[in-house]
C-alpha cells in the first residue's frame, strides 16, 4: 500500500514548445539545457524537493525520451526514497480505449488513479517551461489559511506587459473574481503563475466534470478555472514576489540566461538540483579572456567570452570570440569563430572563422533585433556567415557559400 | 580471469608521514586534489571502470573525511546488489605500523570475499589504468603474482622504493629495496599495486608472521625464488605523490592538455562525489590565465597557474598565481598569493600578501583565518 501524501505534484511536461523551433524539434521542452548545467524542470523539481513534497507526476507526452532518461530514477532531486517518487506519466491504453492528453485538464484527469494512490488533500499543479524559487508551502499555508478551493501563483509584471499575461482580477483579500486571458486593456497587474494549488476532492469533481463537457478544450486556463470560479468556488491569487520567468520563447529562454550573469537579479542557483556530468573542472588558457560569464565543468576555454553561458564540455577555440551567447554541451567553437547573441545547440561544431548572429546596434530597440540559434549536432563550415535572427536545423551542415 | 573475480585492496594511508600537512586531518586517500576530486577518485574510478566490484579501504586513523567523502560508494557505482565498497578501520580496535600484520589483521574480510583474486593497491598514485589488461597479462603468463611498474624518476619521498630487473618476457629477475637511486635516472619503479591469488597472499602472510618477517617489500623480494613473479608497465600518465612538491607538481601537471585529456579519458571517466554547484562566474573584473578551475566559484581577481576547487570565491584586485586553492576558500579582496597551497574553508582576508617559492610552497591549514 502507499502511504498517504498531503500533497502531490503535477507537472505537466507534455507541451511540444514549439516556439523554440529547433531547440525542442527532437526535446520535450521542459528537457531544453539552461543556465550553464540545469535542464528547466530541475527548477520545478527542486523547488518540489526543497517544499518538502515528496511525491511528483510527470506528465509527458511530447519527444519524452531525453525527458525519461533525464529524470531517470529522480536520485539528483533525492526523489528516489522509500517515501519519495517521481513517475513519467505517459498517455496510455486503457480498457475504455487509448487517448493523447487532449490539454492540460485532461493529461491530469487521465492519472485520476495515480493522485488517488497516495489519498493526497492537496494538488499542486506546475509547468515544466519557468525559471523560478519558491517554496510551495508558503502557498500551501495561505491556500489553507483561506480555505480555498483553488489558489493561482500571481506576480506583479508592468502595466504595459500585462496583456501578454493572463490577469487575475481580485478582490482587496486576494478573492479571484475574473480571468482575464491576454486582456487588451488589463485592470490589474496580478499575472498567473501557471502555478496552482487545488483542494483534491474539489479539483477532482471539476476533472470529471469537464471531461464530460461537450466543446472543451480540456485545459486549465481556458475550461476548469473558469467552471470553479462560475459555480462559485472559493479562488485566491497568491502573490508571489522574487524572479519568474517564463522560457517558453527564443528570446526570453536567451534572457533567463543573460539574467543569471545581471548582479541586479535575484534569482541564484543554490539548492537547484541537477543530474552532474562526469568531467574534470575546465581549464582557462593563458590567451583566454573571460568577463561575466558562467562556466562548467569540462570546458577548454582558449578564446574570448563576454556576456555568456558555457555549458559542459565545450572547446572554445583561440581567438574565438562569444559574446551574449548561449553555447549548450559539447558545442566546439572552432578558432576565430565569433558569435554573438547566439543560441548554439548541443555538440555543434562552429568552424574556424564562422560569423554567428550579430551584436546589434541598438540593443534597446527590441523589434529590431533577434537571436540567432543553431540547432544540435550540426556543422557550420569555415568562414560561414550566419545571419542574426536566422534559424539552423538540427543535423545539419552549412558551408561558407551557402549562408 | 574476469575482473570481477577480483578483490581490490587499497591503502588509505600511503605515505601520510610524507605530506605530514596535507593528510594532518585525513588520510592521503581523501586528500583533495585536481579541484574537485580526492587521491583515492582516481583508484575507485579505475577500478570500478575495470569492472571490479569489490572493493576494501583500509583505513586506520584520521578516516571521517574518507568516509564523507566515498560514503556509500555510489558516486562509484560500488553500492549495488553485486557491488561493493567497505571501508575496513581497525579491526579488534589494532592498528600496525607493517603491512603484513595489517593485511592479516583484516583476514576475516579478504577470505570471507567471494573473489578468487586481490588488488592491492596505494592511495597516492594518480593515473587512469584499465586493470583488466593487467589481469590479461596476468592470466596470460600464468604468473603468482603480477606487480605494476612504472618506468620513471622515482619521486624523493620514496625512501624505500621497490626497483625491478625485468626480463624480456616480463618476468621479474630480481627486485631491489631502496637502490641507490641517481637523480634524473629511471627505474622500473613498483609503486606498490600488486595482483595476486588471495589464497596465495594469505598462505604467504601466515608464512611470513610465523617467521616474523614483518617486511612486505622483503617478503616480495623474495618471492621471486619461489614463483613466477611478472611486472607489467603502466604506460600512461601516472604520478606518485610522495611530498607536498609532487603534490604542487601534479596540480600543475593538468595545465597540460595532453596529461587532462589522459587522465580524464571520457571512455574511462575519473568519478566522485558530487555537489551541487552552480557552474562557475566570472566577473567583469576577473583575469584568469592557465587555469584549471571547478565549479561554484566566483572569480572576481586575477588568477594565473592556479587550480581553483569547488565554490573557491576569489576578490576583485586579488592576484593568485602558482596556488592550489582548496574548496569553500574565500580569497579577499587585493591580496596577493604565490605558490601558495590554501586548504578548505580558509579565509584569506582583504589585504593579505603571502609568498612561497617554486621549490617551496607554503601551506595554509583548513580553516584558517589569514
């Protein structure tokens, strides 16, 4: 029998992440590297393990292989205990029939069975595409403390971003009264987290509910919420104050990095767990140059680094510059190669003299610009110009001539 | 013979009275070394990697930091159902200054050992081996006992160091104690990593303390007479440390991208425990050259000819060269450091000047307060 768990996480982990084009053609999103040795979900698993929760679904769906291997056993997040677990969910053939997650909703009503073994009060819900430190039990003591039915993670974003977020509208005691989706003109600042925190009966009998609906999408955001909040259930907005950051696109997942290496964010890397590759530390040569930059282990720094992350076991060649870029494992730069606001995939080779991206001119003006990314296992020749904002395909070789 | 009819034996304490400062708190096995491992990683690594599955530690004083730091032995895939990692303290609370009491000391462990083969091996060599050629070699010859050499300058704290004369076919004509050992001139130096049947180890330890021959290297001499004693030549890279200059030497040695790329061959990898650190920063102040450097420091000063260990903070106008910085060291801001070697958690505070010399590095003890 399994021991009853007050709480119980979700992350949903199945989303194919399209707007990173090539970084998640072949990787579920959640598995893209980030910030010099970590994947994303180390960040929702270990704020999971340093909250104390010790049981996590993963609700896998899309590219799951490198996502599966990755998590693995869940021994670098200690989720390999006794009392503790991490399971990949996968969609699966039952004896009513077989079904992919059609949305979020439903991926978690599908595993109806997996939250009822441990008899849990509480559900946590997490996305597995945001940069964040939070302990979820203070979030769990306000849900109690109000007595909620639901309770959304809010943060405080510009009054001129907040139309790209999702809005909560509340009351002075934190009480939800509106959703409002991207609103055009945005009567608060209260941006939803994607972080939820259900009362299990009560997030179960909506489950089911919905998933009888004729016309859902099945998902959170758009179908459960809003039933919980029309039948009148009890919501609150948590508010969330410190560094969240969603990566779910090119440019932000490029400055989540860029923010780790700012003095003024407060984000640090302290109790984030991570599966450790085996290499030896990495060696700086006498030519190198290096200013605020993040390093790991196993690289062979011979060239310039400004502004940039460096992940494990990537060759830096002599007089190779990088500059604002973000260089995955086993990437080699190559001599003189120079790249700038860059996103190069895992072991990539960039030839000697290659041109990658630009520094632009006006950094402020933020259309004008863009990130360059170079898929994985790819093989940019000697001399090759690679224009800013363009995207190169995994698996791939591009020659000088050919752009 | 399939490695994993092989025991491994290693000593945590070889040569501890030779590095008198680094092993004060520890055993020469978990010196730290290289950044981020401790002596004994290399060994376990090598052994795990040749598919040994079995391995003792004898240890006899000062073994917390050993045991911290090997734990369980899964950082070296030694914790399974079919594998193993024991460290053996002192049994009946008898600690012995000889090898041979010592190894009959821990009798009921060896012989209770399913394996038909030890091991035996020190803690103070670095190199990357893949022991099961040298089992090959071993069966190959059909030899009692296979002793591993390497062909070099024999390092000076080495004061009875074991030399062979070696025949064309590996077998062993004659071995020496303490020859007299010519500066700048090789030997076929045995560093002291031996494989042998245990029944035949065993048989020969009981022989030897009814004799009360307490000499182990006595005891290899002369069991050339009596069986067929083979010495196999590690080639790679390997280096003996047997004071704190070999020490300084070896830290300095993995500048050399040939000596890294053997020694951490990524078919045969080195392994330890591991820490969580966040990859390392550089500031917009930091000049580093010719370094080797592990993770979560923060490196604001300049540093040249350094081997930097986890999480290591070094200040903005700190200027490090030819130092050896142990982790969880804080270097001050506008000190300035040469051919020092700085063990763990010390402090170097804002200011301080400290100066070694090429044939004389000076030592600060974990902990201290500079």
């Amino acid at each position: 029998m399994v021991p009853k768990k007050e709480v119980v996480a979700m992350l949903l982990a199945g989303g194919q992440g399209s707007r990173l084009g090539v970084l998640t053609q072949k990787l579920a999103k959640p598995a893209v590297p980030f910030g010099g040795k970590y994947r994303i979900i180390d960040f929702p698993l270990s704020n999971c393990v340093n909250s104390g929760i010790e049981a996590v679904g993963i609700l896998t769906q899309y590219q799951p292989l490198i996502l599966n291997e990755y998590i693995g056993n869940g021994q670098p997040w200690d989720l390999d205990g006794m009392h503790s677990g991490v399971n990949c969910l996968s969609p699966y053939q039952a004896v009513d029939g077989a079904d992919w997650y059609s949305g979020t909703a439903n991926a978690i009503y599908q595993n109806i069975n997996y939250i009822e073994r441990y008899n849990p009060e509480y559900v946590v819900i997490l996305s597995g595409d945001h940069i964040y430190k939070m302990d979820y039990n203070k979030m769990l003591d306000f849900h109690k403390e109000k007595n909620a039915a639901c309770t959304i993670a809010v943060i405080d974003v510009p009054l001129e971003e907040a139309s790209r977020f999702g809005i909560l509208n509340t009351y002075e005691n934190g009480e939800i009264y509106e959703f409002d989706e991207k609103p055009e003109h945005p009567k608060s600042t209260n941006a939803s987290m994607g972080i939820y925190i259900f009362s299990w009966k009560e997030l179960k009998k909506y489950l089911t509910e919905d998933d009888s609906k004729d016309g859902s999408s099945h998902d959170f955001g758009k179908d459960v919420l809003p039933a919980m909040l029309s039948a009148g259930e009890k919501m609150f907005a948590y508010p969330f104050e410190g560094y969240w950051k969603d990566v779910g696109t090119i440019d932000s997942l490029w400055e989540a990095n860029m923010d780790l290496l700012d003095p003024k964010v407060t984000l640090d890397l302290k109790d984030i767990y991570s599966r450790n590759p085996m290499m030896p530390p990495h060696y700086i040569a006498d030519e190198a140059v290096i200013q605020n930059s993040l390093v790991a282990d196993g690289c062979n720094v011979y060239g310039n680094l400004e502004f940039s992350i460096i992940f494990s076991g990537v060759t830096i060649g002599k007089n190779a510059t990088i500059n604002s870029s973000i260089i995955m494992p086993g990437v080699v730069i190559e001599e003189g190669a120079n790249v700038q606001f860059a996103i190069v995939a895992e072991n990539t080779v960039i030839g000697k003299n290659a041109q990658i991206g630009k520094k632009p001119e006006d950094v402020s003006d933020r259309n004008d610009w863009g990130i360059t990314v170079i898929g994985a296992n790819t093989k940019i020749g000697e001399n090759a110009v690679i224009e800013p904002k363009t995207m190169i395909d995994n698996d791939t070789e591009v020659m000088a001539n050919e752009k | 013979m399939r490695s994993n009819n092989v025991l491994g034996f290693i000593f945590a304490e070889t040569l501890d009275d030779k590095i008198p400062e680094l092993a004060s708190s520890r055993t020469t096995a978990s010196v730290p070394i290289g950044g981020k491992y401790r002596l004994i990683d290399f060994e376990l690594s090598n052994m795990s990697n040749s598919g040994i599955n079995n391995v003792g530690i004898v240890a006899k004083s000062n073994y917390q930091s050993l045991m911290d730091h090997v734990g369980s032995g899964s950082a070296y895939d030694l914790s399974k159902r079919r594998s193993n990692l024991t460290i053996l303290p002192p049994y009946g609370g008898k600690t012995f200054s000889n090898y041979v009491e010592t190894i009959y000391n821990m009798h009921g462990y060896i012989e209770h050992c399913r394996e038909e083969y030890v091991l035996i091996s020190p803690s103070n060599v670095v190199t990357n081996i893949d022991y099961t050629d040298v089992f090959d070699f071993h069966s190959k010859n059909q030899a009692d006992i296979t002793l591993i050499y390497r062909n070099g300058i024999i390092p000076s704290g080495y004061d009875r160091a074991i030399t062979l004369d070696i025949a064309k076919d590996g077998r062993v004509n004659q071995v020496f104690v303490k020859p007299e050992i010519g500066e700048n001139f090789n030997h076929n130096h045995a560093y002291g990593a031996i494989l042998i049947k245990k029944d035949l180890l065993m048989q020969e330890i009981r022989n030897a303390l009814s004799r009360n021959q307490l000499d182990i290297k006595r005891l290899i001499q002369d069991s050339v007479d009596g069986f067929r004693v083979f010495a196999y030549e590690n080639t790679g890279y390997c280096a003996a440390i047997s004071s704190n200059n070999d020490y300084f030497a070896f830290n300095m040695d993995l500048m050399k991208k040939a000596v890294r790329d053997e020694l951490f061959n990524p078919l045969r990898p080195i392994y330890t425990k591991v820490r969580d650190d966040a990859p390392s920063r550089y500031g917009l102040t930091s000049k580093v050259k010719n370094s080797i450097i592990a993770q979560g420091c923060v490196i604001d000063g300049e540093v040249e000819n350094c081997v930097i260990s986890k999480g290591v903070y070094v200040g903005k106008g700190a200027k490090l060269s030819n130092c050896i910085v142990m982790q969880d060291t804080k270097i001050g801001c506008n000190t300035n450091l040469n051919y020092v070697i700085i063990d763990k958690d010390v402090t170097i505070k804002d200011g301080r000047s400290l100066m070694g010399f090429d044939s004389y590095p000076i030592y600060i003890a974990k902990k201290s307060v500079v």
